[in-house]
C-alpha cells in the first residue's frame, strides 16, 4: 500500500510540474481571431491578453456601429480559438486520470 501511495504522490509531483510547464507554454501562444473576412482581426495570447489589434483602413471611416460590430466579433473568435487550444492542450495530461466529465483544467 505503501508503493502505491508513494506512485500516485509521484505522479501527481509530475503532473503538476507539466502543468506548470505548459500554463508558461499557454501564456506565449498566441490565437489571432477575425471578423469580417479578416478585415478586423485580433492576436490574444491564451492567457487572455489582446497584444493586438488590427483594423482594415478601409473601415475606419465607415459604420461605427458596423465596425464596432466586427471588432466584438473578432473578440468573441479569439476568445473561442484561446478555449479551443487550451482544452487541446490539457486534454492530453489528464488522459489517466479518472477525473468527472466536463471538469476544467487547469482550476
């Protein structure tokens, strides 16, 4: 029993450290969201940070209410594409782990 304790404090030391390790790895990938066929485009890192902001010239002068509109939609698809990778990165760490569906990791 003794082993068996001492294995899983083991691998929970190694999950750990791999978590660590691919949160640092997380925080210098960066997902670019667009809107309007690219015209509006945004680059998140997936710890959540807009590094930027592109707007195609050709709507700086036009709807405010239209490009206000792309921008949250280039937003949003940042946001998606930053859950989207994180979860495929995760997924694999906690592949023998018998953890309930749906739980999120890293808390």
């Amino acid at each position: 029993m003794k082993g068996g304790i001492g294995q899983l404090m083991k691998q929970a030391q190694e999950m750990q450290a791999n978590m660590k390790k691919a949160q640092e790895e997380m925080a210098s990938t960066i997902v670019v969201g667009e809107s309007g066929g690219g015209m509006v485009r945004i680059k998140m890192s997936c710890k959540h940070e807009v590094k930027e902001i592109d707007i195609n010239d050709s709507l700086i002068n036009d709807d405010k209410e239209m490009l206000e509109d792309l921008i949250t939609a280039a937003f949003n698809d940042s946001i998606r594409k930053v859950e989207k990778t994180t979860q495929e990165k995760f997924s694999g760490m906690t592949s023998g782990l018998n953890l309930p569906p749906g739980i999120k990791l890293p808390f």
